[in-house]
C-alpha cells in the first residue's frame, strides 16, 4: 500500500470495524436470480459464484483474485437488485455470492492480512437470526440486519456458521480509492449537516 491508501484505509478504520451503510436492497428479487444461476461447490459445504471477474472458478488460492477492475459478469447481470449498488463503487477486485446450508462454514480466518488495499463489503440478504446462522467477529457474536450492506474491517478474524439451508450472502471486495471512501461517507447513517 502506498502512503494515500494508509491514510484512507486509516479514515476508514475510524469509522469502526462493522459499519452498516445506508443501503436497502430487495433480498427476495436477488435470491430469486441467484437461484436461476450455475452454482460452484465451495468447502465447507458452501456454493458460490462469481459476479465479478470471470463467471465460473472458485479458486481461493487464484493469483488473479485480488486484481483491480474486475468487471461485472453475466452472473451479475442477471441479478438486476445487485446491479445499482455495485455501480457505485470503483476498481473492484473478486466479488461473490455464497450459499450457505446447515453445517457449513467459514472457519476463522483474516482476510486481507496482506498489504492489500482493499476493503470487504458484505451483504447478508436473508436469515440472520442468531438460530439460523452465527457470525463471530474476533471473540463475540455480531449481529446483522438482512438486506443491508456493511463494511467489514476483515483484517480481524472472523467466521460464520450456518443451522439452516438457503442462507445467501454478497460478499464484494472492493480497492481502497478515494472515490470509494466518499461513497462509503455518502452512505453514512447519521450523517446530516446539522
């Protein structure tokens, strides 16, 4: 990371580790179009695709997953209550959407653990009721609004598991700008002139 993005990711950070944005999404409409779409096993028992990047590879370990501009696929396309809110942001690296079904997982882990600059935007559509799915944040449970979008600092670990089948998730990876910075402020709850 150069100097300008240690000071943004530094702005960021400020605003706290979980930050909701002011964001509504139709999480019906979406799970609707994700359901028409090619589904990839994951481990842990979880499925994925892509939206941005190229349509099909889960590749965790791929060397081209953390490159800028990745462009919006035919998987994205077709979830037409995702397209606004992913138009908002610039030079986005690998984003996907998970599926998620009783027992699977995502083990604790950091994401971003390198100098990537990079942040998480993630976006539980559905399910999150403490009895049908779990997300741990360092050492507690965090909660989370479904059909709301959130900055996560993943730097932190992390992880989830899932009691229920049909649990959906959007998770974007998006490059530290300073155009994404102002769209995060821009979404800001609370944050009116006063």
């Amino acid at each position: 990371m150069n100097d300008t993005e240690i000071q943004l990711l530094t702005l960021l950070n400020s605003y706290g580790d979980i930050i909701e944005l002011d964001w509504e999404f139709d999480a019906n409409g979406i799970i609707s179009d994700l359901k028409n779409l090619k589904w990839e096993q994951g481990p842990n028992g979880k499925s994925g695709l892509n939206l941005t990047g190229p349509p099909s590879g889960l590749d965790l370990e791929h060397e081209k997953k953390h490159d800028a501009y990745q462009v919006p696929n035919q998987n994205l396309n077709s979830c037409t209550g995702l397209v606004p809110f992913f138009s908002k942001w610039e030079k986005l690296a690998r984003c996907r959407a998970v599926e998620l079904q009783a027992g699977s997982f995502f083990g604790m882990h950091r994401d971003a653990h390198k100098m990537r600059p990079q942040m998480r935007i993630f976006i539980p559509l559905n399910k999150t009721d403490v009895h049908q799915w779990n997300f741990v944040y360092n050492t507690e449970l965090h909660h989370f609004k479904p059909a709301k979008a959130y900055i996560l600092n993943t730097r932190k670990q992390h992880g989830s598991f899932a009691m229920v089948d049909g649990i959906y998730h959007i998770l974007m990876s998006v490059f530290i700008t300073e155009e994404n910075i102002k769209t995060v402020q821009n979404m800001l709850p609370n944050c009116k002139e006063h």
